[in-house]
C-alpha cells in the first residue's frame, strides 16, 4: 500500500484527504468528484490539493444535482471504476436518496452477484458545529435500513484514514459517515498500521460497572461522561460500533456481559434509530447477564433546532450520567 508521510498530529480532515490521496496514488481507477470537491477543496477543505495532484479528470467538480452525481457514480463503478463521491452536507444526501436505494443497494443482488459496485459515498454528518436545518442530519439509520449497503463512521482520525482505505477497496457499496465536527480535532495517525477491517467494533475504555455503545460524533463524549463517572466512583467502558452494518455483535456483547449494564448514546432521534436496533440487540443477546433495561440517551424527537438550541438537543455528559445512575445499582 502506496502512503504518504504524515507530521505527528493531524486534522480528520487531514486524515480523510491523505486516505483519499493514497488510494489515488494506488489505484488509478479512484476518482472523486461532488460540489466544489475540486479546486476549491470542499466546504471542509477535505480535498484540498487533489485536483492539483492528479488532474481535473481524477478529482473534480459536479452540478448542484446530487441524484445526477450517485447516477454517475453508478455507471463509473458498473464499468470498472472506483468513484468516491461526496454529499457536501447529510440532508443534501436526499435528493439522492432514490438513486442510492433503488440502484446502489440492490445491483449486486439484481444481477445475481454479476455486477458489483465498489463505490464510496462520502457523507459529512450530526451536529455540534452550529449548523442551520439540512447542515446537522443524522442520517444513518435510512441507510442502516438498507439491504446492500455498508455504513461505517469514524470516531478518530486514525479510523477515518483507515476505514476510508477500507471502503475504497471494498467490491460492495458503502456509506462513509463523516462526523463533521471532528474534522479538526488533531491526534496521532499511523499509516502503516493495519487497516481495521468494515465489521469490527473496539473498546475504547475498559470497564466493570456498566457499558456506553456508541459511534462517530458521540463517542468522544461517551469517554468524558466515563472519565466523569470515574471521579464519582464508577468504571464505565466505551464501546465504539465504528461500523454500523455489518454490526459487530461479539464484541459488543462481550463487553455489555461484563458489567451487566449498558447505555446506547446517538446523536440521531432516538424513535426507529441506530440507538433503537443497538439495545433490542443487546437485549436479546445479553438478556441473562443484565442487571437493568438498556438504556438509550438520543437526540430528541424533533426536527434539528437552530444553533442556539443545538446543545439541548445533542446527548452531553450530564443526560448520559444520569441514564447511567438510572441502571438500577443496589444501594451500599
């Protein structure tokens, strides 16, 4: 695997791009294109410098018409290709969203495993960057919901290098979920280690007391509700999903069977959501080894509010500890 060398810390953004690079310079049947993707370098200066590197015919701009832009996608990766293409924002994804249901997800199973799509759909996702409506989706669980799709998220920039190497070599479609108020946030990234496989959760924080099932933008705050909960004397781990579909039950399993308790935090609306499917899993899986009803701490049920409102809106520490004191402790 061709890499380029990388300073010590790193934007996501950074990561994201240098992935991107690297599967460029590797395969020279990666393209990317979407809006303003090109010269400019996207909203999020996520490809900057790529259409510089390898030409407006490898790295380019699109029409605002993201239906046009999966379609294109579609053909390219019918024909041997490897299209990396962005939504600029999550709910701009949904003018797309006939193209990615009806075609995306279902070519592989249509033509009997004759035609794949290996093909990346790159969508900046969730909330916490003061966004206005169509700008802080939480979109996942439309495409969790979708046969024939892998959805994977980031919650670390070393994932997101990784993982996005993953979904570029995958021979099947995937729904690369990018929490855009991370894209800044700096941390060491190794290139050369190895890719972490779509399909495996990690256990970002051991712990005996009770289990967080998290994923993408919450996980950063899942650890400081448990770095919290340790000041007030109780161990809580972290489970990181990473990948959505396929879902990686051993794992998160093991780790709620430890404890015994477990809370699911989202960002998205907690009704019909991710956070939803995560604790009827955990329940039927660990129904023996539970000392209390899975909890979930969600974004509300409500359209996503305006900026001011937004950390109301968002799980924070406070709402995850409680959840965490509701699990039902015997008293001392």
């Amino acid at each position: 695997m061709s890499t380029t060398t990388l300073t010590p810390k790193i934007t996501m953004a950074q990561a994201i791009n240098t992935a991107l690079r690297d599967a460029m310079t590797a395969d020279d049947r990666v393209v990317v294109f979407g809006e303003d993707v090109g010269p400019l370098g996207g909203v999020f200066r996520v490809t900057d410098g790529l259409t510089a590197s390898f030409g407006e015919d490898r790295c380019f701009d699109t029409p605002l018409a993201e239906s046009g832009i999966v379609g294109m996608a579609i053909g390219m990766a019918m024909n041997g290709m490897r299209p990396v293409i962005e939504m600029q924002f999550d709910a701009f994804a949904f003018p797309a969203f006939e193209q990615i249901v009806s075609h995306v997800a279902k070519m592989a199973n249509r033509t009997r495993g004759k035609v794949r799509l290996p093909m990346v759909i790159r969508v900046p996702y969730a909330g916490g960057v003061g966004g206005v409506e169509h700008h802080c989706d939480s979109s996942e669980a439309y495409y969790a919901h979708t046969p024939g799709l892998l959805v994977v998220t980031p919650a670390t920039n070393a994932d997101a290098y990784g993982l996005l190497r993953a979904a570029i070599d995958s021979p099947d479609p995937v729904i690369f979920l990018e929490p855009k108020k991370q894209y800044f946030s700096k941390e060491e990234v190794d290139v050369t280690a190895p890719v972490p496989p779509i399909g495996r959760a990690v256990v970002r924080r051991e712990g005996r007391d009770a289990t967080l099932i998290t994923y993408g933008p919450s996980v950063p705050v899942a650890l400081a509700a448990a770095e919290q909960a340790a000041a007030e004397g109780r161990d809580v781990g972290v489970v990181d999903v990473r990948s959505i579909v396929p879902f990686d039950d051993e794992t998160v399993c093991a780790a709620v069977r430890a404890t015994g308790r477990a809370v699911v935090v989202a960002e998205a609306p907690g009704f019909a959501s991710v956070a939803s499917e995560i604790a009827a899993r955990v329940t039927e899986r660990c129904f023996h080894h539970l000392e209390a009803p899975v909890r979930r701490v969600t974004g509300f049920d409500i359209p996503f509010p305006a900026p001011k409102l937004e950390r109301h809106q968002l799980p924070g520490v406070d709402r995850i500890l409680d959840a965490v004191d509701d699990l039902q402790w015997e008293e001392s």
